[in-house]
C-alpha cells in the first residue's frame, strides 16, 4: 500500500543523544540546538527490553535545564507503568513505550495526557502495524524503528518503508517518526514513505557541520 498523497506535515528532525559525547553533554546539546533541532530524542534502555543500558530520569531532569527544546523519551524497558511518573516529572513533552512491554497501555496513555505529555507507541521492524492500529485515534504519534534497538550506528532496515506508507495512508494527520540508520541516502525514501519526524544519532554527532547534517535530513522539505 504505497503512500500516494500529499503530506503537509513539517519534516522535523530529533537528534538523538545516544551518540553524544557524555563528558561535555551541555556543549553537545547546545550544538544541535543552534544547528536547528527541533527536539531531542532521548534513549532509554534498562539492559532487559533492549540489550544495552543507557540513562533515566535524572539524566533527563539534567539535560531539561540546560535546554528549552522539546525532549522525547523513547522507553525501552520492561515496566514502563512503574517509571511513567518519573518521565513525567523529568519534563519530558512526549513518551513513547512498546505494546510488547508490561503495563496497560490505554492506563499509561491517558496517564500521560492528563498531564501534558504527548503519547506514542514504537513498533520494531519486526511488528505489523496491525499490532497498534486499535490505538491509533488514541495516541499522538508512532516510531516505527528501521533498526532493532539497542545501539546507535546501525544499518537501515528498508522493510520498514511499507509499514511507514500504511500507517500515513491509515492516520493521514498522525505524527511518523523514524528512528535507526537515517541518513543523507535513506532519508527520501522514509520521507516519500510519509514519516515527518527523523531521528538520528551518529549521522549528526559525528559530523563535522551539525547545522548542514540537519540541513541534509529536511532537504526541499526544510
């Protein structure tokens, strides 16, 4: 089902700090700020759900006064509904968690817009969009993951651009963000697909000139 319309949406791009330079966050951060992010996706792994351990909330309430952009945290642990509070309080403007985690995602998902936070589910290359249809009038936004999560500098999976096609011809308003392997060569093809959002790590805190890497991701659409 091949995406056929026209999008309207704005191209935004998140940085993720999975590939920052830890030792001088600030400086890291304020970079791709200046460079033109429009958010910053945040990465967290438990060691369990995803095989790596990254950073929780106190990295987070860190990084929230250092920063007025938007942060995104991408949950990828076991028991979300236990920490979702927490994420909250951290001053994150979206969360996203996986149907496959534990927890009542409806319970999470209203919990979150009652106060304010933006809602998403990730599906990972191997999950059919059929598997979070029945949540799509109820949540803001869906990352669909192009790699398996875990680690930062992985090959694009090209599988996932039908999913990305569906879930635009299915929820024409509905947020798409993409995150694994987005890059100068794979970024029209996700975007043509019908994703507005584009995450990436490496490709953007590995480059010499963030603001023309930025710049190279929204392309026509910038």
């Amino acid at each position: 089902m091949q995406f056929t319309g026209e999008m309207n949406k704005k191209i935004l791009v998140s940085p993720s700090i999975l590939s920052a330079d830890f030792s001088c966050l600030r400086e890291d951060i304020k970079s791709v700020e200046e460079a033109g992010a429009d958010s910053l996706h945040l990465d967290i792994m438990d060691g369990h759900f995803a095989p790596n351990i990254s950073f929780g909330p106190a990295l987070i309430r860190a990084i929230r006064k250092v920063t007025n952009l938007p942060l995104s945290a991408h949950l990828m642990i076991c028991q979300p509904e236990r920490f979702i509070d927490e994420f909250i309080r951290s001053g994150c403007s979206q969360v996203s968690f996986y149907l496959e985690s534990e927890g009542e995602p409806l319970k999470m998902i209203k919990k979150l817009h009652n106060n304010g936070v933006d809602a998403g589910l990730v599906i990972n290359p191997d999950v059919p969009v059929s598997k979070i249809e029945p949540y799509i009038d109820k949540i803001d936004f869906v990352l669909v993951m192009s790699v398996f999560p875990g680690f930062a500098a992985q090959e694009f999976i090209p599988d996932v651009i039908p999913k990305i096609e569906r879930l635009r011809n299915i929820a024409p308003e509905l947020d798409i963000a993409v995150d694994g392997g987005i890059n100068e060569k794979t970024v029209d093809s996700v975007i043509q697909a019908g994703a507005n959002i584009l995450i990436s790590a490496t490709y953007i805190f590995d480059a010499s000139d963030r603001k023309k890497a930025i710049q190279r991701l929204r392309g026509k659409n910038g």
